[in-house]
C-alpha cells in the first residue's frame, strides 16, 4: 500500500523550499491562498480549533468532497445540476487568473469553488477547476481544510494506467484504487486489499496533498482515483460515471440529496 506519510513528507518538504519544478533562479511562491466568501457563507462560519491549538473560523459539514481538476472536477458537476448549486466561496491562489463570473456559473467557468446543493448543509463540494501546480497544491489544501471542518473528506482524482504500472493489455478499462487515513481506517472504512492504490502508485498536486494534510490533521479522508486506460486527463463518461458511483459507495448511496448521476461530459 502507498504510504500516506510518503505523501505527507512530500508536501513538507516542498513547503520548506524544495523547488521541484522551477528553475533554479527562480524562488518557490509561498504566498497562501485567498478564499472569498458568499454573503450567507461568512455569515455561518463557527470558530474552529485544530489539534495544534491554532484557531480559525470555518464552515462545518458532515462531508467535504473536493474533485481534482479533470475527471474529479466534473464528477462532482455531474452529481448537481447547475441550477441547485449554492456558491459558498471561490479559492484564489494570488498567481493564478481568476476568470468567469461569480454565481452558479463558476461551475463550468474556470473557478475554484466551494459550493454546495441548494438548502442542504451536510455535503460541500469543493470543485478544483484550475490546474493547480503540484508546487502549490499544499497552500490551496491549507486554505481548503481550514475553511472547511468536515467529519469526512473525500477525494477524487484520475491517472493514467502507466502511472499504476498497469500496461493497456492489463487494463481496458477504467478502475477505482483507493487510499484512507489512519481515522478513515479506524472508523472500519478501509478500501479491500485488491482496491488499495498499489505500492509506487503515481498520486501527487491536490490529491496528494489533501489526503496527506488530512492524516497529519487526524482527520477521516479517502482518496479515490480513476485509473484510466488514456492520459488520466479524460474527461470520458466512464471515467465521470466511476467516480461518481464512488463517491455514491463512500457516502451510502448518495452525496446529500443526489442520489442520480447526470452525465454531461465536456469532451
């Protein structure tokens, strides 16, 4: 099995200035990341103490879904229609252009979102719709995990079959592996051995970094990956349907009140 704190070390290691992919003249940006919220948003934030005492104000939930950018994103877009979608806040990296607009259309517009189904509080969706350089995935989680106190964190992601060691005459088609924190397992929520992400499995940016800050956190957290016969960028309706229908399996049969999948996949 992958280890978690491999993943943990990671990220630590690049807060404390690995530059792993600028050049050598180049600094590592550490500047936080910004999240702007929703009039009702602000106005529900409770105080919030973390295990090391430090305190923030932050939302509350029983899950926080966060769909990495690609096939995790639209996902997450698949299992709410566009029209109950409630915008809670967008996440800004200060590097990064923020285009579209603000309101429910940020869910196909280029933004990172926190958002949620109309009138229901116990699920947030978080839908990273930027490609988030690996570099920067810590500072994006950070702001994320400490805005958002969930009870339960899920991930979903996708790769490509030879980032599993998987060769195509091994896989045609697309599979789900799976990695929890030491909570999420003591909680009895550990994926089977035959669905575990495999030792040497290539999981790294925003879904690497949020499974890791959850278990250095304490927190209960599963990371979910499609593992595609293509590039793992796909897009595909299997790659959405699989990883809908896990996030359907992690939470007993639906994510708040969406119990149906829509797919309208953006090819």
């Amino acid at each position: 099995m992958a280890s978690l704190m491999e993943f943990a070390a990671m990220q630590l290691e690049r807060e404390t200035g690995t530059r792993s992919s600028f050049p050598e003249d180049t600094q590592a940006d550490t500047r936080p990341a910004s999240i702007f919220w929703s009039l009702a948003a602000a106005e529900s934030l409770v105080e919030h103490t973390e295990g090391d005492g430090s305190k923030t104000k932050a939302l509350q939930a029983n899950t926080l879904i966060v769909g990495c950018f690609g096939a995790g994103a639209s996902a997450i877009e698949a299992l709410v229609p566009d029209g109950s979608v409630e915008e809670l806040g967008l996440i800004v990296l200060p590097e990064l252009t923020v285009r579209g607009c603000r309101g429910q259309a940020c869910k196909k517009q280029g933004l990172c979102a926190l958002w949620r189904y109309s009138g229901d509080a116990v699920v947030i969706f978080c839908n990273v719709s930027q490609n988030i350089p690996p570099e920067r995935a810590s500072a994006f989680c950070r702001a994320v995990l400490s805005s958002v106190v969930a009870k339960r964190t899920l991930v979903l992601d996708a790769a490509a079959a030879r980032d599993f060691g998987y060769t195509l005459d091994e896989l045609s088609t697309t599979c789900i592996k799976s990695l929890s924190t030491a909570s999420e397992r003591d909680a009895g929520r550990a994926p089977i051995a035959s669905d575990t992400i495999p030792p040497g499995g290539m999981v790294a940016g925003v879904a690497a970094a949020c499974v890791a800050m959850c278990e250095m956190r304490g927190r209960c957290a599963s990371l979910h990956v499609a593992v595609t016969p293509d590039d793992g960028s796909s897009h595909s309706t299997d790659t959405v349907v699989a990883l809908a229908a896990a996030i359907r399996d992690a939470v007993g049969g639906g994510a708040a009140r969406a119990t149906t999948v829509c797919v309208e996949c953006e090819e």
